[in-house]
C-alpha cells in the first residue's frame, strides 16, 4: 500500500488501485499518520483532527475514527505502546530520498547525477501537497516545509541543467522563478549567470542593478555574498560555473544523518531568528554531525559557511589564528604583531554575510565565548552555529540541547520498532559491518536491549554496530555490562575522543575540576533519577555542583525536576567511585536518606494524603529497591531492616507484593547477632522495631495461598517475643497486627475479639479497624449475620474518617459480600465499583487488582450478556497472566466458567475448572480464588450429576480459612 500526499491526498492498494478515503476527519487522520512514519500518540491525532474544539469524549471519537480508518486499511493501521503507526510507503518518503541524493550530487560536484535525482523527485509531485487538507494546522506546516524543499531542489535541477545543456536550455525557467520573487538572491544570481552564458551580459548586469536596488528599498540590506559573486563572474566573464563547490573546507559525511529531520528543521529555524545557536549536550548525541549537516543543507541552499573546528586546539591563544584559517585568510594573522590579532579577523568578517559552524568549545569556552562575543557585536552579517558540552553563556544565544535518540518504551511490532530513529540508526550502521543484517522478530528484543542499553547514544550505537563484523547481535547483546571494553576500538579516521566509548566521556571528565568530578562520581550511586534535596545530602552537594554539571551535559535534568546520569556515564562514574574508594559509604548514605523518606511516609500512607505520598515514594521506587538489595549484599542488617520496614503498606497498594516479598525474606537471611533480648542489642544489629516490621512485610504471600501459614505463625511468633520483651506495642500500635493475624491463622475467634477489645478508636483506629473486618468473618460462619454487617459498617466508618482508602476497599468489599449474600446484586456491584475506582487512584492495573475477581464475578454470573463478559474474562486472563498475577489469571477463569454455564456449556464450564484446578496455589486454604473455584465446581458438579466431584469440592471449601468475608 502506498500514501501520495504530493498533491490532493490519495491511497493506491498493492495492486495498483485507489483506495476511496472518505473526505474530511479520516483524511486528516490518515495524512497526519503518513506523514510522521513513526508511531503518533492519541493526543497528538486529537490535536491534529480537533485543533481548537474537540469533542467532550474525544478519546472515544478519536477511537471511533480509527475504526472506520482501519476497515479501509486493514491491518496496516497498527497500534502499540507509542500510539498508533500507518505502516504503508509514502511519496513524501521517496521524495525526500531523492532530494538528499540531489543534494549529495550537488556537493559533490555531479551535475548528471543531481538533475537525475532531481528530475525523479520532481515527478512524484501532482500539484501542491496536501491540497485537499486545508485548515488542517498540521498539513498547513507540512505544506510549507514541503514547497521549501521541492524548491531547493527545483533550483539544484536549474543549476545540473546549466552546467550540462546550457543557458538557452534554462533562460525561461529561471527567467519565471526570478519573475515570482525577485528578492529570492540564489534564484537571481542563477539567472545572471545563465543570461551572462547566453551572451546577454547587460541584461545580467541590469538583474543585479535591480535587485540591489529592491534589497535597499525594501529591506534596508545589501546583497548577499551569492549575489555579489554572481556580479563578479559577470563582470570577469567567467564561464558558468552554476553548481560551482564552495570552498566551505565542510567534511562530506560518508553515511546517512538518521533520525535528526526535526532537529536540522529546528536549527535552521533558530539560525534564521538569532545569529548564535548553541547545540549542546552529552559526548556522543551527535552534535558534530547535526551541525554538519545542517551546514550542508544550508551551503546547498546557496548560503556561505565555514567550519571551526577547535577540538585540536590547546592554546586559547590561537583562536584567531584558527578562525582566521578558516575564513581563508593568506597568512597567519598571528605574524602581523603590530596589529591586534582580533582586529584583523574582524576586518577579514566585515561585509561578508557568512555562518561560522564553531564546533567543540567546551574546553576552551570563556576564550572562545569571549571572541564570538567580539565578533558578533562588530560583524553584522555574521552568524554562528556552535557546538558544545555547556552553553557559551553570550547574550542573545539561543541553545538547543541534543538528547540521545528516542527510543521505544518497549517492544512492539518490528515495523513499529524500526521506525524508532535508535533502532533504525543501528540497522543502517549494521549493514555497514553485515549486508545481510536486518531487524526481525528474531533479533528484534537482543536490538532493542543494545540501544536502551547504550542510551540512544548515536556514537555508542555505531560502535556497537561495527562489532557485528565479529559477533552475533545476540553475543553483542550478553557483553553490554562491560560497554566500555565491548566498545573500546572504532574507525581508525575518527578523532581519538571519538574514537571509544570511554574516550568520549574520558573528554567530558578531563574538563571538570575536583570537587565537580566527585560529586559526579557520587551521582552514580542513584537507581533512575533523584530530586535535587536527595542528590544535595547524598553527595555532599551544593544545588549549584548539581546544576553546573547539568549545564555542562553530564547530568540530566528530567521533567518535573529531576536529575539522572545516562546509564553510559552513570557507569564511568561508579567506576570513578569505586577508584575514589567511596562507594560503600555513598551506598550507606543513599539507603539511610531514602530509609529516612521511607519512615516519613509511612503514616501518611493510612490517611487522606496517602495517594500524593505513594506517588512520592513511586517516584523512589528504584533508589528505594536498590538501598535495600546494596544493604543487603552488604550484610548491612541495621540499614536493611531500617529501610525496608515502613514499605509493607506501599508494596501492597502499588501492586509490587511479590518483589515486596522477595526483599523481605532476602533481608531476614541476613545474618543478626544474639539480640534477642532488651538487654543485649548491638548497635551495628537491626533495630527490634524493624525486625518486627519486617515480619509484616512479607506476610503478603499468605493471603494469595503461596506461602505456608505454618512458616508465618512461627516468624510472628518471633515478632511477638521481640514486641513484648522490647515493649513496642505501645511504640508502633501496627504491631497489634502481629497477634491478630495468629489469632486468625489458628481460628481462633475469641482471642481475636480479646485483641480487639483492647483496640480504642483514638489510639488504635487503624489496627481497630483491619480487626473488624477479620471478626466479622467469625461472625458471619458463626451464624450472626446482623452482628458481621455491624462491624463491617464500623469498620468503614472508621477508615472513612481517617480518608484511607486501603481500608475502604477492604470494608467495601466485605459490605458488597454481605449485599451479595442478601440478593441484592446492584447495590454489590456499586460498592465494588467504588471500591475499584479508589483503587485506581493508587495507580493499580485492573488486572493487577486485589478485589476486581469479586466485580467479575457479579458481573459474569448476572451480567445482561454473558458472551460478551466472556471475551472480557479471556482479555483479563491474558493480561494478568503477562504481568505475572496468577490470583486473577486464576479469578478470571472462574468468572470465564460461570459465563459457560450461563450460556448452557456446562461441559466446556467443568472443563475450564478443571483445568485451572492444575493451578492453584500450594496452600490452599489461605487463597480466596481457590474458595472460589471450588464453590463454582461444586456447583457445576451438581448440575452435572457427579456427587463425587460434588463431594470432593465441598471438602475444600470446608477447609478453607480465609479471613474475609466473600
């Protein structure tokens, strides 16, 4: 399938044959996918379809759309984690393939070549772009940007034809442009040549007269060094020499610019607004090249530019003297030392309308900031585009930072992937090393590792590129933990600070003084990104050390104000640490500073405030996880229990209870002293208030049937010895749970309500009110429903008052249980539904919900359309099952059976039970889902008339212990 946007808007299927598009929102979603090539987000499609008024619900009409879209397309229009992708060929894409070799041909000084390529991108043209999109904001800009490059390259096919077929072959083309925009100097310089070649020199000398005379007029200016040469070869009469190189000493690159369009469309802007552009950013985003490239696209366009190269140079001195080189100065302006060497260069700028591309400033910045400053403020006609690793700091700069590459936040489609400008950079450089290589489904996540491994980094993803001249993507893949040894060898032409991926950042570190490179060395020590307060104490850092090292691209500064390294840097600077021989104490500090933030938070993680505190902490969720794994690889059991003992409730609320789980028990492997006793506590052993914590903390496991009640009791029972003989109950009246639960796993309902009893609503309320609703369970197999239903109803009240949504849930869900056994579905149903809606300000997926199986339920068993319940069971199976939560995978099944049996498929039903019966947790009687299943089986065991399944269902359910009521 192919997309024309060169003119009105039109699909040709693979045959050949238009494909109708309906007029107005589904062309303009069509075009606008066709003309990013990568994947668009919804919002972005909204903008685009809906500028200045979309409607109320307009995901759903953007979807609606889409739909309708897709039956026209199939499956060409494809969706994934970025947004949606048109995967379809356009003539914008071979276009702009052919422009750039029209461009290329040009530079080089092959004129067949560029009117060939020429000619073969003017074809593609059938009237204006876009034609029958107008009022479309976005195809207004692709409009523009498309007639500026269709005239560039108009102008390049004038300048071949000149060369090869003469002048009376082109007069009346260039006769007509110039008539269209007599301002337009390239157009008018190419004009005076061609006339000048065809003997009518006066009239090319008149041209000139004319457009000076308009450029005075109109603009207050005087012509352009294009123009002005023009007049010379006129005047000397030299032969035509259109498509003439300039003498711009620009390198020609070898390989294509991937993945820059919108930077090179963003300097070119910002360069015809300020007359100094800085792109800065980290060694290896590819500022050299963006500004090369940017330089030859403008020299194409007719503009004069010189590069200043100042990697090589050492003293400061001999910036003039460089820059005066590359002006094309005839002797060294140093040699006249009568004169002051600026003044001079000064001199040789003045009049001339020319861009200087500076590149590499950085380790020489205050003199070479200085001398552009000299240099911009007397010469009018100048314009810089500088590269840096900081800004140059000069009034009137305008600094565009150069990021790495974007990549996917995950692995979706291969086309999808290839469209990513990382991953399409590494296929590009692959083939350099292996013509066979190509991105597939096969090597697709080995590919997408190496990139996300190496930042986006364009540099470092050459160089992994190269190495597949040696080793398969997937042994590339499996060696990224030593980058800087995988990565140590590169083109033999390249600069040696280009050359390795350690001599890139090896640069960057050699420019920072002392106390800026330890203090970069100590940032390595973060897991992600931190915020400035965390970065300051664990570093021992002023705010202006982190500050001047984003500034100098080494740190990031992150929306929302956070501050990260680049994994490539973050890892010079651990090794920097480690040679520092701080790494274990900046380890220890970085884990007390977020134990610290950790113990803040946990009381507020029982209020109202609870979702703007898990949002803090989820911000932490990496530096968190890694202060605890380095303590305990570290045998560190005071900072381990210390920093892991507030976190339970976090775990629990943002779904991360198994990894919750697995730290705790890798912390109380860590082996303690013989403080069991208050007499006897070491200062270097956990504290018994964390110890005790720590019990809790990965007690999570026994609610969803996978680890041994037996196990729990007697590490409770341990936490109860330490709570009593340390006196902690009345220190963390959390504790109180440590009882509760032991009550509850032995059945034992009188010491629960003993427990209870002792539990005020001032003091307790919390603990008061976790303990209603395990007593209410009691109640309810007690045969005292009026009393289970009072104390869930205190319950709620309770958590209601303190705004604590955890607690809410929970007594909602034992309120729609009692609803449920009542009859009265609806009002179930809504309790739920509340209850979901507060747990989705937690951040949880719905398919990672601890109380959805319940919704499912209600809804698969008197839901108005079981089928269509049926597909949902399916989708939420499969969902859960790939984030790895078994409980509702199982839950879902359960409810994907009742839909069965309502639909008469009482066989496909047992089987579905059956089947899921194979995966059900080890402990059994502490799993709601198992209970679950095995009301659903005795059921359908009964209607099937099979009284020993019958039997066998019942006496599962018998044995079940579950604490709430469902």
């Amino acid at each position: 399938m192919r997309v024309e946007l060169l003119g009105p808007l039109r699909v040709l299927g693979e045959d050949g044959t238009e494909v109708p598009v309906p007029a107005g929102r589904q062309r303009a979603l069509l075009a606008r996918l066709a003309l990013e090539g990568g994947a668009v987000t919804a919002a972005a499609l909204i903008g685009a379809v809906w500028p200045e008024d979309p409607p109320a619900n307009a995901g759903g009409a953007l979807h609606t759309q889409l739909s309708r879209l897709r039956g026209l397309l199939g499956d060409r229009l494809e969706s994934g984690p970025g947004g949606y992708r048109l995967a379809a060929d356009t003539d914008i894409d071979a276009f702009e393939r052919f422009a750039a070799g029209t461009e290329a041909a040009s530079r080089e000084d092959r004129p067949a070549a560029a009117r060939d390529s020429a000619e073969a991108a003017l074809a593609l043209w059938r009237g204006t772009a876009l034609a029958d999109l107008d009022g479309y904001a976005f195809a207004e800009t692709a409009r523009t940007r498309l007639a500026m490059r269709r005239d560039t390259v108009a102008a390049l096919h004038l300048d071949a034809r000149l060369r090869l077929e003469g002048a009376d072959a082109v007069l009346a083309e260039l006769a007509a442009r110039h008539g269209a925009d007599v301002l337009n100097e390239p157009d008018a310089a190419r004009y005076m040549r061609a006339l000048a070649a065809a003997g009518r020199r006066a009239e090319a000398l008149a041209v000139f007269g004319a457009v000076r005379e308009r450029l005075a007029d109109e603009l207050g200016v005087d012509p352009s060094a294009v123009l002005r040469e023009a007049h010379l070869d006129v005047l000397r009469e030299a032969p035509p020499q259109a498509a003439r190189p300039k003498q711009h000493r620009l390198p020609e690159p070898l390989t294509a610019c991937i993945g820059r369009e919108s930077e090179i469309a963003a300097v070119t802007g910002l360069l015809e607004a300020n007359r100094l552009v800085t792109l800065t950013g980290p060694g290896g985003t590819g500022k050299t090249r963006l500004a090369v490239e940017t330089a030859n696209r403008l020299v194409a366009e007719g503009r004069e530019v010189r590069l200043v190269e100042l990697a090589p140079v050492a003293d400061p001195s001999r910036l003039p003297e460089v820059f005066g080189d590359a002006i094309g100065l005839g002797e060294s302006i140093l040699a006249r030392r009568s004169e002051d060497p600026r003044t001079r260069l000064t001199d040789a700028l003045w009049g001339r309308d020319l861009l200087l591309a500076v590149d590499n400033c950085e380790h020489l910045i205050e003199d070479a900031a200085e001398l552009l400053a000299h240099l911009l403020g007397r010469v009018p006609g100048l314009r810089v585009l500088a590269t840096s690793r900081e800004a140059l700091g000069i009034t009137g700069e305008a600094v565009l930072g150069v990021g790495p590459l974007p990549l996917p936040e995950r692995a979706g489609s291969v086309a999808d992937l290839r469209s990513h400008a990382a991953i399409a950079l590494f296929e590009e450089r692959a083939r350099q090393s292996d013509p066979g290589f190509a991105v597939d489904a096969a090597n697709a996540d080995a590919v997408l590792q190496v990139c996300a491994a190496l930042d986006g980094l364009p540099l470092a993803i050459e160089l992994a590129a190269a190495r597949l001249r040696a080793m398969s993507i997937e042994d590339l893949s499996a060696r990224l933990d030593d980058r800087f040894g995988l990565l140590g060898r590169g083109p033999r032409t390249a600069e040696p600070r280009q050359r390795t991926l350690r001599a890139v950042v090896d640069w960057s570190w050699d420019l920072l003084d002392p106390r800026e490179r330890l203090v970069l060395a100590r940032m390595s020590v973060f897991s992600g990104s931190a915020d400035l307060a965390a970065a300051c104490a664990v570093c021992s850092a002023s705010a202006d050390d982190i500050t001047g090292l984003v500034e100098k691209s080494l740190v990031q500064r992150l929306p929302g104000g956070r501050y990260r390294l680049l994994e490539t840097v973050r890892e010079y600077a651990a090794a920097r640490l480690a040679e520092a021989g701080e790494t274990a104490e900046r380890f220890e500090r970085h884990a007390e500073h977020y134990a610290a933030l950790a113990e803040e938070a946990e009381p507020h993680l029982m209020r109202a405030e609870q979702v703007e505190w898990l949002d803090r902490l989820g911000a932490e969720h990496a530096n968190l996880f890694a202060a605890i794994r380095r303590m305990v690889a570290a045998g560190n059991a005071r900072v381990a229990y210390r920093a892991i003992a507030p976190l339970s409730w976090y775990w629990w609320m943002r779904g991360f209870r198994e990894e919750g789980m697995e730290l705790a028990r890798q912390v109380r492997a860590i082996p303690l002293g013989s403080a069991d006793s208050a007499d006897s506590v070491d200062a270097d052993d956990a504290d018994p208030l964390h110890r005790a914590k720590v019990s809790m903390a990965g007690s999570w496991g026994l609610w969803s049937g996978r680890i041994d009640p037996v196990e729990i009791d007697a590490e409770f029972a341990a936490a109860q010895r330490i709570s009593e003989e340390h006196g902690l109950f009345a220190v963390e009246p959390l504790l109180q749970m440590i009882p509760m639960i032991r009550a509850m796993i032995a059945g034992d309902g009188g010491r629960m309500r003993e427990i209870l009893d002792r539990l005020t609503t001032e003091e307790h309320a919390w603990v008061r009110g976790i303990g209603l609703l395990f007593v209410s369970e009691f109640s309810y197999r007690s045969g005292r429903p009026d009393a289970a239903a009072a104390e869930l109803a205190e319950s709620n009240a309770i958590f209601a008052s303190m705004g604590d949504r955890f607690g809410l849930i929970l007594s909602w869900q034992g309120l729609a249980a009692d609803r449920m056994a009542a009859g009265d579905y609806p009002g179930a149903r809504e309790l739920l539904v509340r209850a979901i809606a507060a747990e989705a300000e937690f951040g949880a997926d719905l398919s990672d919900s601890v109380i959805a199986d319940q919704l499912w339920r209600i809804d698969a068993e008197h839901g108005d359309d079981p089928e269509t319940m049926l597909e949902r069971m399916r989708a939420q199976q499969e969902r859960a099952e790939r984030i790895g939560n078994a409980e509702n995978a199982l839950a879902a099944r359960n409810a994907a059976a009742i839909c069965l049996r309502r639909m008469g498929k009482g066989d496909e039903a047992l089987r579905e039970l059956l089947d899921a019966e194979q995966d059900l947790p080890r402990f059994q009687s502490f799993s709601e889902v198992t209970m679950q299943l095995y009301r659903q089986l005795a059921s359908i065991a009964r209607e099937q008339g099979d009284p020993d399944l019958e039997a066998r269902a019942a006496s599962m359910l018998e044995q079940s212990t579950w604490p709430f009521s469902s």
